[in-house]
C-alpha cells in the first residue's frame, strides 16, 4: 500500500496547536498513511507544524490514551501497530456486539432513539456518497454506538466504542477493499437494521447484525489475504 508523503504545515491559530496536530496526526494513522511502526519523534513534528514541543507533547498524550501510538522501553514512540495475531478475537466480539447491541435497541428503543439513529445513517450515506473513508469510518461508528445507546445498557455501549474505536485502522483496510467506493447495498443493510429495530423485530435485528458483522469481516479477511499474497509474489 503506497503511502503519501506528509508536507510542512504552516502555523496555525494560537492555543488550537494541540487539537490541530491531534486531529492531523490521527487522521494519517487510521488512514495508514502513516504505517504501523512509524516512528513519531516531537521534535520532527515540531518542526512539520511549525510550532513549539509543548502542544506537540499535549497531542501525543491523547494520541497515546487512544492506543493510536506506543512508547517502547527505549523510549522511542511509534505509531502502535494492528495485532493481527488476534484479529479473530476481535472479530468475534465485533460480531458479537453487533448481535447484542442490534437486539437490545430491538427490544427497548423510544422514539428520540430512533431519530439520532437515523440521522448518524444519513451522515454515514453522506460520507458513502463523497468516497471519503475517514467520513466512513467515523460515521460508521457513530451510527452503531447510537443503536447501542438506544439499547440502554451502558456497558455495551462502553464496550462497542472501544472496539469500534479500536477497529478504525482495520475498517480502513475495508474501504481499502472497495478502492474507496462502498457498494450501495452496505447502505442498505443500516436500513434494514433500522427497520427491524423500529419494528421491534429482535430476532431480525439479532440476524442482521449477525450478517453485517460477518460481510465485513468476510471482506477483511479476504483483503488482508490477497494482499499478504501479493506481497509474496513480489520480485526481491
């Protein structure tokens, strides 16, 4: 996967330099612009952005608490790398949280539940439409935790936002897998899962979370495969 160069950044507005390197930092590392491994040195990015350590270091703390970058024993900082040793752990408890949180929203939903669903679909539609895979990924995630949120059980929610959040680098492998412009039926399947929900239809909900979950990480898997093989086949 080839990865964009990263240009000097002219100032920005004073006291908005932490957020400003957060949010640009964050975006190139689930973009995979900036690879797992890579390191982060504050002094480069000092220099990149133009401005002084202090809100640098502020970013990276928040970077770090994300689990977006990792200090090593030797001090140094990279950007943390994607533990594809347990990527089946993580997909069945993805697939999991689909189910349970789908059934939940299903079973106990109100009104105002399903409006804040429907709007998080719209701007999901949205991001879709404008092939823009960080729109995707962060629309995506907001649309589950709101079906979640419609259940009532906080510990779900607390447990699918982290792995959503966890999973962003791993989802962008997904839109990768499409070349950016994601079939017009993943939409439709949010659809349909709001409808079951609406209806309260629980065992429909359970049934799609289930398959929804199981499209996507069918697709991961089978990117992650292609793309390890055609990396063996490349000329030393």
């Amino acid at each position: 996967m080839s990865k964009s160069k990263t240009a000097q950044a002219p100032a920005v507005r004073r006291g908005s330099g932490a957020s400003h390197v957060y949010e640009r930092i964050k975006s190139e590392i689930i973009d995979l612009t900036l690879a797992p491994g890579t390191p982060i040195d504050d002094s480069h990015l000092a220099e990149r952005f133009n401005m002084s350590r202090t809100p640098i270091r502020e970013a990276m703390v928040r970077l770090a608490a994300e689990g977006l970058i990792t200090t090593l024993t030797n001090r140094a900082t990279i950007v943390s790398n994607i533990d594809f040793l347990n990527m089946s752990d993580f997909f069945d408890a993805l697939t999991l949280m689909n189910r349970v949180t789908a059934r939940e929203a299903a079973a106990k939903h109100v009104a105002s539940d399903i409006e804040t669903v429907r709007a998080r679909q719209a701007e999901f539609a949205e991001a879709v439409a404008a092939q823009d895979a960080l729109a995707m990924i962060r629309t995506n995630r907001d649309f589950h935790v709101a079906i979640a949120e419609a259940g009532g059980n906080q510990y779900y929610v607390d447990l699918f936002t982290r792995l959503l959040d966890e999973g962003r680098r791993i989802l962008r492998l997904y839109y990768y897998s499409f070349d950016d412009r994601l079939p017009g039926q993943y939409i439709t399947e949010h659809e349909d899962l709001i409808e079951a929900i609406v209806a309260r239809d629980v065992a429909r909900a359970d049934r799609l979370g289930r398959e929804h979950a199981d499209q996507i990480v069918g697709q991961i898997q089978s990117y992650i495969t292609a793309d390890r093989r055609r990396n063996a086949s490349m000329p030393l």
